[in-house]
C-alpha cells in the first residue's frame, strides 16, 4: 500500500463512519445534520443515487436525486462527511450504467428504476 493509501485509510479510521454498500440506481435515505440558529435536527433526504464519484476514498462523493413537488433536485454529499448522520439503502435498483444522468430528461413511468429481488451483500476479502 503506497503512503496515500496508507494516510487515507488512517483518516477513514479515526472517523468511525460505517458506509452501506450501495450503487449508482439505489433508492437511499440520507440523514443530513440542519442547524437552525442554535437548535441541530437530522433532516432526511430520500432520492435515487444517480452517481458515485471517487469510489470508496476519503475523497468520495455521491449525488442523490429526487422530485421535490414536482421539480427535480440534485444534492451531492461528501461520503465521509461530518454533517451526515446515517446512510440508509431503501431499495436496490437494476441498473446498467454508472452514471444516470439520463434520468434528468426523464418523467414518470421512463424515469422508474426496477428493483432488484436477488441482492447479496459483497463480502470483503
């Protein structure tokens, strides 16, 4: 393992953080730290992954997007973020691609992902 690498794991480490496995097509649930003045609350944030950027690195990043009354609304989160409280995966789509920015013309019935009925966590070897 070269030095970065070696830095790199230290840091993801010491932030204790347990990152699910999910994928570009995955339904997820991420839990946002707000703060509002004084007061802190968790807000949820519920969409489709619709890409995954720096794989699985202290660098890595994800964009969710869902329909927000209507309107289409991209977020992109920071994997190892400290204002993240948990990443939950509501459901595993089936998808081809890594990236699916194609959804972004999408509406309604073209725009739904199928399900997959089959998953099996990978297993770290």
């Amino acid at each position: 393992m070269d030095l970065i690498a070696q830095i790199e794991a230290e840091q993801i480490a010491a932030l204790g953080k347990e990152i699910p496995d999910f994928k570009a097509g995955d339904t997820i649930r991420v839990g946002y730290k707000v703060t509002e003045g004084t007061r802190s609350r968790v807000q949820n944030y519920e969409g489709v992954c619709i890409s995954r950027k720096n794989g699985k690195g202290i660098a890595g990043s994800f964009t969710v997007r869902k329909i927000s009354f209507g309107e289409g609304v991209e977020r992109v989160f920071p994997l190892y973020s400290t204002n993240i409280d948990s990443i939950t995966v509501v459901r595993r789509g089936r998808v081809r691609r890594s990236k699916l920015y194609y959804l972004r013309s999408r509406r309604g019935k073209s725009a739904r992902i199928a399900e997959v009925s089959n998953y099996k966590p990978k297993t770290e070897a």
